[in-house]
C-alpha cells in the first residue's frame, strides 16, 4: 500500500487511522490510514465517488466513522462535535463553497474571526482591535478589498472561490483543507490562487487539497495520496505516483483486472 | 373616529412587537417557529397573575412575563435545536397545540375558556395609564426600545453568527461556531421579548382568553413577517399594518358579506403567501436573487 | 369492555390518519416536497363527497368517485402550478412550506364561505353502531374502513415492489440523481405520487364524514396529525407513517380512559414532542449520516 515514511514534512498533525464510513451497503471510506504533516501541501487525488469528500467529513467531524480513530495533533477528536475541532485549528472548504450568501463579503470574513456564541465576543476592545486587523489583511490577501460590501451571492465565480479562501484565511486555521478549490478558475486566478496558497505554506499553514485536475496537481503538491472506490491505493512522492501507469488507467476510468 | 384610530394604532403596535420579534429568529436565524402566539399568551397570562396578585405594576407584570417566556422557550429550544429545522417546526407546533389545552384547561391560572376579566390598569412609575391615548405611548415606547435591541443584536457579532446560521448551517459549524447554543439564544431571546406584547395586550384590553393565542394567530403572525419582508427591520412592522388594517379596508368594500370578512381576509394573505413564494425570485430573505447558480447560496 | 371499545376506536381512527400520513409520505418522499397542504385534499374530498351525496343526493360510488377526481386534481394542479414554479428557482424547504401553508388557509376559508362553517356530516345505515357484545359498540363503517386501509396499503406496497413507475418512486426517495438513470422523467414521477398520495386521503376522508363529521378545519387538523406520525413514524418510511398514524389514533383513544376528552388531543403532540426530542429518526427512519 503506502510506501510512507519518506517524510517530506514536519510532524503529523491530523491522522486517520484505519477509518471505514458505509453508507447503505455502500463503503464510501474503506480502512483508510493517512497522515497529514505540518507545512506541506498534500492533495487527495481519484476518480469520481472515490470518497475523497467524504474522507474530509470523517477528519473534521462532520461525519462519524464507522471504525477507525482521528487523531489531532496525537489527541484523539472522535468525540468532539465539530465545531470545537473547527477550533482546534482545523479548517476546511466546501466543494459547493457554502457562502454565506446573503451576507456582504465583508461579513462573511468577519463572522469567520467571532467564535464566541454569547452577545458579545471576549476580550475587550485590543480583541476587536485585533480581529478588525485580521479582516482588512485577509481581504486584501484575496484581492476582495474592492468587494468588501458586495453580497456574496452577486460575485463573480473566480471572486467567491477567493472569499471561500478568505474565511479560511481569516479564522486563523493551521490546517486547511480545501475541497476542490481551484476548479473552474481562469490562468489569472488560477496562478493568484496558486501563489496565495504557497504564501501561506511558507507563514505555517499546512494544506491538504482534493483536486481533480492533474495538472493542478503536478504544480503545488508535496506529497500525494490516491483514493479509489474507499481505499488508500498510493501515497508519496509526487513524480512516483503520478507516473504510476496502473493508477493513470484506474483515474482515466479502465479498471485493471 | 379618533377613539377608532388610537385603538387601531395600540392593536398595531402590539402586533409589531410579535411581528418584529418572530423576525427576529424566522427572518435572521432562519428558525421556523409556529408557536409565537404561545409565548404571546404565556406572557399575557403571566403578566395578568401578577397584576391581580402584587399589584398592577407594569414593569414588574412584564419582566414576570419575559422570564417565564423565556424559561418555557428554554424547554422548547434546548432538546428541539438539536434536530434539523424541519423538525423544529413539528416540535414547535406540537407544544403550540398543547399549550392551548393548557389555556383551556389550567382554569385556575388561565380562567379556562372563559379567559380572566377585569385586569387592572397597568401602573407604571406611579402613574396609572387608563386613556387610549396613554395607552399607545406605552406601547410605541416598548415597539420602538425593541425594535432598537433587535437592531444592536442584529449589527453586533451575534447578529452575524445568526445570518450565517441562516444561510448555511453547515459552514457555521464548519468555522467554529456552536449553532445550538447561539440558536437557543435567539429564541430564548426572541420569546421573552414577544412576552412583552403580551403583558401589553392584557393591560390594555382587561380581558384575555385562549382564542387570542391559537394556531390561527402563530400563522397570521408569520404571514406579517413574510409578507412584509423578513430580514428587515421594518418589514414586520409594514406586514403587521397591512394584514391589521386588511378587515377595515375590507369592510368597506360594498359587495363583501360583512360574516365573510374574517374568512376572505384569510384567503387573501393565504394567496398573498403564495405569490410571494412562487414570484419573489430569492425566496424570503428579503433579498432580489438571481435565479439559482450552480454553486453557493440556496440553503 | 371500555378499553377495548376505546382500541377499535381507535383503530378506526388510526386507519384515517395512517391513510393520510402515507399520502404525505409517498409525496414526500418521491419528491422532497413538504406538501402541508395536503390535509387540504382531505377537505375538498370530504366536502365534495357529502355535497354530492347528501345535499345532491348522488349514489355514494358516484360521490366517492367524484371525491377522488377532486383530491387526485388538487394535487396535480398543486404540483404543477405551486411546487414545480418555487422548485425551479429556489425551492428552500422553508419557501414550499409557507406556500402550501398558504394554500391550506385558502382552501379552508373557502369550503366555509361555500359549504357552511358549520358541522356536517353524511348519516347512512352503516355509520349506525351496533352492539356486538354487551357494552362495545361497533359501527360496520368502523370494520369497513380498517378493512379499506388494508386493502390501500396492499395494493400500494404491489404498486411500489412491483411496477416500473413505483419502484421509480421508491428510486427517488433515495437518490434523486438515480432517476435519470432509470431513464424516467422527474417530473412525470412526482405526478404520479401527487395523484396517488392525495388519492389515498379519500377513503379517510369518506370515512370521516360518515363518522365524525367534518367542519372546514378537518383537514388541518388531520394533517397536524399526520404530520406528526410521520415523523413518529420516521420520515422517509411509508411503513412507518402507516404505523405512526395507527398509533397515534390509539393514543388519541387510549388517553380517554384515564383523561379528559380535552387532553386526548393534547396527547398527540406530546408524543411527537417526545419523539422529536429523543428520536427524531423515529420508529423507521433513516438517521442521518451527518451531525
């Protein structure tokens, strides 16, 4: 299975072991052990269905899994619902990006830094001083400066991709984990979004990334892994696995025998 | 004409404050609640026991009113948050139902069906209100101080977590916000203030039965809300004039059988809530949407 | 003998509101719509068959007959003029609900503008009770109609296990996206399960007004209860809504032996209370995956 331990980066901060999620009869996520480390971007490549959103739920407790243990940082977060991972510093995006559409740009990120459920937030004015900051710098980080009071919903589609990031970018998150983020984008974008995310890699973020495009692929990623039909095929080096030709025929849809 | 009038106005300022603190959790927090008229009737009748038992003190009726309101939402919300929204709306209409048997039947603090008579006039910092006229201060008073706590809830961080709860509950909890606890907050919240509307209709009207706070009266509160625009902070109160001053303008009409009134009143806000959800493009929040694109926005 | 007077009871009632919670169902589920208004069908077929039967005096088949046109157009004409328009823009959960909503409160004013607010009912040979044993009071009507229900349900479940269109429906109820697949149309579908979900209230509906009679609120006040079986039931489970409407119109009787007539529907709602607060699933349904 994994030819792991060629350990380009740092120590594991989210691990998945042995996790399996069925639904129905259906195994979406079949015993899948996978290991993100810290200042890397890993992607999550396979074929359609292959459970790689899934795998996602399961990691941020969106889903329960079947069996298997979630480990944060060595801790175990089965548990905890996912709002309190989410606080853990786990952060993630949605394939059909989940804006908050009725509210401005400039709220969606705000909303991203108040984690307090009470009336007010902790922590007094340096607080409010501090997130104020936070959300001038993600905006501008995401060229949405000019947006700010624009609803969500009347974007452009390279613009709501970038505010998806930016609330991600705002809530302070250490591992982000984007879900097919860049799909769709023009060269422009695309290379924008490219150069934020490596940016943002090098300041300590750590970014696993399902993609599609292999391409994409090939451009940003430290380290992949491959799921198919629920199962881990391959992880590791980026030139070995995309150069692998049983797995190009299992993503290019010929099953092997 | 006059006296017809400023009773109209009380009606409508009393109406505005349910109005306005329904919206406060259908038309921000995206909760739909079909017992408002429940907690309406909790703080009437909690308003009215303390009126006749302590003295008809306004302030101290009306807090009564609020804390009770809020400690039965309380029970409401807690466990019914946890599901999904379509079955909050079950729940809430379960404990809608059973809180009119309980008015009907808790006789002694309710009066039954019968209702209580003769509730006092209120008394507010030593002075007995017992004009219309007076009357409508107090209750404008207390719509506009709502009106101004919903506006400072609604622009304050909470105000935000609500709409984003609202417009995908999901990505709530996906960036770290307890959506149960913040939920129950604003019904809590939205029923204590929706308390007061009660203990106001009490004292104004001296009387007070069951049929003031049925399913009828859930339902022609939500269509204020709807038809007025959720998601504003006006639109409830401009529904709540609308359907109000429906039955008068109604009334006028020369060909309308004057027993029919109540009914044809119903169908029109019944088919005014049709239209709406089948022409206003963006559904209720108030907003223009473009027709739906492929990602992002619907709930 | 009372208790068990009061279990045939309710069991006659419990047919009418199993018969209206699987239409509902079966609407739902086909077609994620949150038809509310479907105590609405209730209403119409009730009124129309008493109308046609003992104002018009019209031989019952032909008034039941004419009940079932009413309730199947109805549904139809809900789907394709209410539904179909809010579903091609937005169709919230929220949205189709205040619309059907409105339809009810429409529906109802006007069988009281035209059909009187008053109570009525249509009295035959059959709604006549007789006593069987010392004490318990049966009408043949209440035999008849648990007899009606599970002959409905039989056919229903040949019609879903066995049929093309049927086993589509139950397809749907499960995977939206399945339905391409068989190659059916979606909308064709959700004809289907609008006509048949509505066209299943009319035997309650006849019941009813053979029984207990009916005022322009009837529907509503069946639907509330339907509603909560369902949900007791377990959303997504016509079995369940069947059973759920069984055993609330059990609960509904049972509570009359220990509790006052005015508790016994207050009864109903503390059971979908309870069950919404400590099994949302229900007996039958499907929890969901996600948190």
């Amino acid at each position: 299975m994994s030819p792991a331990a060629d350990s380009i980066g740092g120590e594991v901060l989210l691990q998945a072991t042995d996790v399996a999620k069925t639904f129905g009869g259906l195994k979406a996520v079949d015993n899948v052990t996978f290991a993100l480390r810290a200042g890397i971007i890993t992607t999550l490549v396979g074929p359609n269905g292959a459970g790689k959103t899934t795998l996602f739920n399961l990691m941020t407790g969106h889903l329960v899994p079947d069996q298997g243990e979630v480990l944060w940082l060595g801790k175990s977060i089965l548990r905890l619902p996912h709002w309190k991972i989410a606080r853990l510093g786990i952060g993630r995006s949605f394939q059909d990006l989940k804006l908050f559409a009725n509210m401005t740009v400039e709220e969606n990120v705000e909303t991203v830094t108040e984690r307090g459920s009470w009336l007010w937030q902790p922590g007094g004015p340096s607080a409010r001083t501090a997130r104020k900051e936070k959300v001038e710098a993600t905006l501008a980080a995401t060229g949405l400066v000019d947006k700010r009071h624009d609803r969500a919903v009347d974007l452009a589609y390279a613009e709501r991709k970038f505010l998806s990031l930016a609330r991600i970018l705002a809530s302070g998150a250490r591992l982000w984990l984007l879900d097919e983020p860049a799909s769709g984008l023009d060269p422009g974008s695309y290379e924008r979004f490219l150069s934020l995310l490596r940016k943002q890699v090098r300041e300590g973020v750590t970014i696993c990334i399902i993609e599609h495009n292999l391409d994409i692929v090939q451009g940003i990623s430290d380290r992949i892994a491959f799921l198919d039909q629920g199962r881990l095929l391959a992880e590791g080096d980026p030139k070995t696995i995309l150069s692998d030709p049983a797995l190009a025929a299992i993503y290019f849809g010929e099953r092997a025998a | 004409m006059w006296a017809y009038i400023v009773n109209l106005a009380v009606l409508i300022s009393i109406n505005a404050i349910l109005a306005v603190t329904l919206n406060f959790i259908l038309g921000y927090a995206g909760i739909f609640s079909i017992a408002h008229a429940l907690f309406f009737g909790v703080g009437a009748y909690t308003a009215t026991f303390v009126a006749m038992k302590l003295g008809a003190d306004f302030l101290l009726s009306t807090a009564a009113g609020m804390a009770v309101g809020a400690l039965i939402s309380l029970a409401l919300a807690l466990p019914a948050l946890r599901v999904r929204g379509e079955y909050f709306v079950a729940a809430s209409l379960g404990l809608q139902m059973l809180a009119i048997t309980v008015f009907t039947e808790w006789k002694s603090v309710t009066g039954g069906i019968g209702g209580l008579t003769n509730i006092p006039p209120a008394r507010i910092l030593g002075f007995e209100v017992t004009k219309p006229e007076h009357f409508l201060v107090l209750s404008l008073t207390c719509l506009v101080l709502i009106i101004l706590i919903i506006r400072a809830l609604v622009r304050s961080s909470f105000g935000r977590s609500l709409k984003a709860i609202r417009d995908d509950e999901t990505a709530a909890w996906a960036y770290g916000k307890n959506v149960a606890i913040i939920k129950t907050t604003a019904v809590v919240l939205s029923s204590a203030l929706c308390a007061v509307g009660g203990s106001l209709y009490a004292f104004y009207l001296s009387f007070i039965n069951v049929e003031s706070f049925t399913l009828d009266t859930s339902v022609q509160l939500m269509a204020m809300v709807i038809i007025g625009g959720t998601a504003t902070l006006f639109g409830p109160v401009v529904g709540t004039i609308l359907i109000l001053l429906l039955p008068a303008g109604l009334s006028y009409l020369p060909y309308l059988p004057p027993t029919e009134i109540g009914s044809i009143q119903q169908i029109a806000y019944g088919l005014a809530m049709v239209l709406l959800m089948i022409y206003r493009p963006g559904g209720l929040w108030g907003f223009q949407e473009k027709p739906k694109a492929k990602e992002g926005g619907a709930p | 003998m009372l208790l068990l007077q009061l279990v045939i009871n309710g069991l006659q009632l419990g047919a009418i509101y199993a018969l209206t919670a699987v239409g509902f169902s079966l609407i739902f589920g086909a077609t994620k719509v949150f038809h509310v208004a479907h105590g609405a069908a209730f209403t119409i077929a009730a009124y129309l068959f008493w109308w046609t039967s003992a104002v018009l005096h019209m031989p019952w088949p032909v008034a039941a007959l004419i009940a079932v046109l009413a309730a199947v157009l109805f549904g139809l004409f809900m789907e394709r003029f209410v539904y179909r328009p809010i579903q091609r823009h937005e169709g919230a959960f929220f949205t189709v609900f205040i619309a059907a909503f409105g339809v009810q409160i429409i529906v109802q004013n006007l069988v009281g503008t035209i059909f009187g607010r008053g109570f009525v009912s249509v009295t035959t040979s059959l709604s006549r009770s007789v006593e069987v044993m010392p004490g318990l009071f049966v009408a043949p009507i209440a035999a008849i109609s648990i007899v009606v229900a599970i002959i409905v349900f039989t056919v229903l479940t040949y019609y879903l296990t066995r049929t093309h269109t049927g086993m589509a429906m139950r397809a749907l109820s499960e995977n939206p996206d399945l339905i391409r697949v068989f190659g059916l149309d979606p909308a064709r579908v959700a004809q289907y399960a609008f006509a048949i979900g509505s066209a299943i209230v009319v035997p309650g509906a006849i019941f009813t007004a053979m029984t207990a009679g009916l005022n322009p609120a009837v529907g509503a006040h069946v639907m509330l209860i339907s509603l909560a079986a369902t949900i007791v039931g377990g959303i997504g489970s016509l079995r369940g809504a069947a059973c759920g409407g069984l055993l609330l119109g059990l609960a509904e009787n049972l509570a009359l032996w220990r509790l006052d007539p005015q508790w016994s529907e207050a009864v109903t709602f503390v059971v979908l209370f309870l069950f919404i607060i400590f099994r949302p699933a229900g007996f039958f349904g499907r929890p969901h995956g996600a948190k």
